[in-house]
C-alpha cells in the first residue's frame, strides 16, 4: 500500500531535516523524486544520496516555480520548504519579517500547488499532495506570531484545496509536527527555561525526529490513505491534546 512505483513526487524544502528524510522514505518505496530547495550544495548532497532529481527553484518567485513545474508528469507533492523567522510577541514583530514567513511558507506553497495540480489534473491519474504545517497553527506558542499565522494560512489552503481538488481524484492533507531538535532549532528550544516546560507539558515528553515526521507524510501520500483528504495531522506527542 506504500508502493509508489510509477509515481513522480516532487519534495520542496528537500535540503532541510524533514523534507530530506522524506525524499530517502519516498525513494525507499519506489517513487522517483524530484528534489527541491534553498541550499544547492545540500540539495546535490541528497540528489547523490538518494537518486532524487535535483530541482532548486525559488519559493518567493512565482515564475521560479511556474518555470520549474509546467509540463512536468508529477504526481504527487510535499510542500515541505518553510522559514521559521523570529521569535517575537506581536508588539515586537518586525512586519518585513513577517511578510517574509508569509510569503514562503504559505504563499509559496500555495503557488507550487496550483502549478502541481494542473500537471496532476492534466494527466487525469488523481495523486496526493501532502503540506508540511506546525502544532503552531493549532496552538499559541509564545514568540511564533509569524509562523504560527503562516501555517495557520497554509492549513486552510490544505482545506480548501482538498475541498476543490477532490473531483480529480487528488487528495491533500498536512502534518502538523512538534519541534524536530537540530542544531537549528537548538539555540531556542534548546534552552532550559523553554526545552523543560515544553517537554513537561507533552505527554510523551520527548522531541521528534526527521522520521517520525517522514513516515506519516509517506503514509499519507499512499494509497493506504486513499480515503483521507482535508486532514490537519498533529505529529506532537500528544501536546495539543492537552
């Protein structure tokens, strides 16, 4: 049921944790790749790894992304490419960096959408498109007034693009994961007065890897999950269960 031979999955944001773990989940099941993202050097790393198609284009860019898709067979999408942006309350938000979020997290991921699905629709085979969100579109985290607003956008945009997608047979659906400890991440989730109260407050009390937000997008890219679509997947060990 995770067998995705014949089937042409383009992954932005490939050269970050998440959407490189899933390019090495989806190649695993068969499918072919086409890998996209920010860092070239990262992006080429994974392409030799893995046999995935390197393919960076530029989020912000409507015509990057226009340029890189048309004409494409692809069947499947994650929308994995995102910028955290800063911890902020909303008095002290910078609003350029708030547009910033906004543009690639949302905007960017609703552009690669709409020149995705045309592909997808034209060669009339359905597919699945898979959007990597945040359990900050679900709860309020201190600090995350950007980038909880842009995954709050991108989580409608899962919503109504499953609303209008759905008559092609093209399923869509996002993860909403906890933290995933990088090295990136680190400098704020890291520190003692955040990383302790967080963990205390989650009921599984740990933080997550690049697998374990991997697998269920690879899941819900799969036929197993041919009946799920327009779905928000909390990925959080059990934090917004509370």
């Amino acid at each position: 049921m995770t067998d995705f031979n014949g089937r042409t999955i383009l992954v932005t944001g490939a050269s970050g944790g998440i959407g490189g773990a899933t390019v090495r989940h989806l190649v695993a099941a068969g499918a072919q790749v086409i890998a996209s993202g920010r860092n070239v050097e990262h992006l080429d790393a994974i392409a030799a790894e893995t046999g995935a198609e390197p393919l960076p284009f530029d989020l912000t860019s409507e015509d990057s992304i226009r340029d890189a898709i048309e004409g494409r067979d692809i069947w499947g999408v994650v929308n994995s490419g995102g910028w955290g942006g800063e911890i902020a309350s909303p008095q002290e938000t910078d609003i350029d960096v708030f547009d910033k979020v906004i543009s690639i997290n949302a905007r960017g991921s609703l552009l690669v959408t709409k020149y995705a699905s045309r592909e997808m629709i034209r060669q009339e085979r359905g597919g699945a498109i898979v959007n990597v969100s945040s359990q900050a579109s679900l709860v309020a985290l201190s600090g995350h007034i950007s980038y909880g607003s842009s995954k709050a956008a991108l989580d409608n945009i899962t919503r109504v693009s499953a609303l209008e997608l759905g008559k092609y047979g093209i399923r869509v659906n996002a993860v909403n994961p906890t933290v995933v400890m990088t090295p990136m991440s680190a400098w704020y989730w890291g520190r003692p007065d955040i990383e302790g109260p967080f963990l205390e407050a989650m009921p599984l009390g740990k933080w997550a890897t690049e697998d374990d937000i991997a697998g269920p997008i690879t899941f819900l890219l799969s036929d197993a999950a041919g009946m799920i679509s327009g779905v928000s997947l909390p990925i959080d060990g059990g934090y917004t269960a509370r």
